[in-house]
C-alpha cells in the first residue's frame, strides 16, 4: 500500500519514539482510525508507559519535525503538540499510564459502570486504536480485553443512569436548562443543553450497544451506526444545541418522551 508523506514522517516520529527507554507501547488512534477522519484531522499518537520520557528529550524529538512545539502541556492528559513543518499536519502525542487504561478497562467494560456522559469512551479508543508499537505484548492484550462482546449489563446500567437524569431525578438536565431560560442566562443554557445532549447520545449508544466515540460528529455517527434512534432525532438535536432559546425546553422535552418510547 502506496503511503503519503504524512504517514512517512508519522512513522519517522514513531521510530525516534521507540528509542527511549520509557516507552513500553505506542498506539494510533483518533479519527485516522476511527474512519472519521477529514483535511482537518490531526495524527493521535499514544505513548504508554509506566513514566514518561523526559521533556527535554521530547522537545527534541518535536525540533527534528517541527519550528515550533509546545512540549509537555497539562491542559488535558500530559501532551506534546505540534505543527509537522513539511507539511503542516497536526500532531497530538498524549503521554498515558498503562494503570489508567487498565483501571478504565476493568471499571467501565467488566465491571458494567456508568458515568454521566461518555461512559465507553477510553473503551472505544482502545478498541480502535492502531498498535505501532508493543514492546511487551501489553496494549494487544488490552485490545483483547475488550474485544468480547459488549455486555447486558453494561448497557443497562447505561441507560438506567442517563436516561433517568436527562427529565426523570431531581435537579434533572431538563429543570437545570428550564432554571437557565428563566433566567436568560445564555452561557448555563448552552451549558446544560451540552450535558443533556452527552448523556442523550450516551443512551442512544447503549440501546444500539454502539461504544461511544466522543463528541465529534455524533449526528452522522450515530445515523450510519445506530439502527435504533429516536423519532426527529436530528432535527430535534441540531434544534437542542443550535436553536432558538425558546425552542431549547420544549425539545429537551420531546426528545426524552421519543427516546422513552424506543427504550420501553
């Protein structure tokens, strides 16, 4: 298979990478393996290991490819981030413990459970990332661990707590987004909607037992992958996140009742 300059120079990046001694593992993953990708994608590189390399050798390592780095970020996980400077793609190296992993694998898959929003997250990267490297055998047996079925309960579980606090419990996302409109406070009305629309789309995965990819292209992601969705489903999410204020309340509302009706 003919490869592009970008993936010659990623593989160069990944050779220099697995110089040093702290590195145990290094995974591609993101949109580019995720079949998401677009002329605005970057390359997500995972580097695993137990510490991580020092960041005067990775600023280094960013010099050999790139005018200028920003090495060693907190901003999310620990991070490298740079511009390749023949071409000009963006490149996302993220610094992960493999314990974390482990730790997420063994919470979420097998032991069924769930978050507020964005439950099988760390899962499906797993799941789809591309192993570049793998010293010891470890990220192919995590990707082992969650190649098995995806479980009943799980997927329950899932549903049990997002649908619930979408209208359902006390201080719901619902009452917190009528609390918002009244109030005509702008920033908490996108706020919330987003909260609605993270444990919304957090259901809809579950019942199609669909691991979910993140916040990116959520609308077509779930339309080409999901057999089961919601009556108006993307009318009614493009209305929730982009619509008019006064419209924001009565979708959240409606949404629940046709997502209620695909569930039970």
């Amino acid at each position: 298979m003919q490869i592009n300059r970008n993936q010659q120079i990623l593989m160069e990046i990944i050779e220099n990478y697995k110089k040093l001694k702290e590195v145990e593992s290094i995974g591609l993953g993101g949109s580019s393996t995720a079949k998401m990708a677009d002329n605005k994608s970057d390359y997500d590189i995972y580097i695993y290991g137990k510490s991580e390399p020092p960041a005067a050798e990775r600023q280094k390592l960013a010099e050999k490819f790139a005018d200028y780095a920003e090495v060693d970020n907190h901003y999310f996980e620990t991070g490298d981030t740079y511009r390749l400077r023949e071409t000009g793609k963006p490149i996302d190296i993220m610094h992960r413990n493999p314990e974390f992993i482990e730790n997420n694998i063994k919470w979420v898959w097998e032991g069924c459970n769930a978050s507020l929003g964005y439950t099988t997250c760390f899962v499906d990267n797993i799941k789809k990332t591309e192993i570049l490297y793998d010293k010891n055998g470890w990220l192919k047996s995590v990707k082992e661990r969650v190649s098995t079925p995806y479980p009943d309960k799980l997927a329950q579980n899932i549903i049990t707590k997002n649908f619930t606090y979408l209208k359902d419990a006390m201080f719901s996302f619902r009452d917190q987004i009528a609390s918002a409109v009244e109030r005509a406070d702008f920033v908490s009305i996108n706020h919330r909607c987003a909260a609605f629309l993270a444990s919304y789309f957090d259901t809809i995965f579950a019942k199609n037992k669909v691991l979910n990819p993140g916040e990116k292209k959520l609308i077509p992601f779930a339309l080409n992958n999901c057999k089961i969705l919601p009556k108006d489903f993307e009318h009614d999410v493009k209305t929730l996140a982009v619509g008019d204020i006064a419209k924001r309340l009565p979708t959240a509302d409606k949404m629940v009742e046709n997502l209620r009706k695909i569930l039970y």
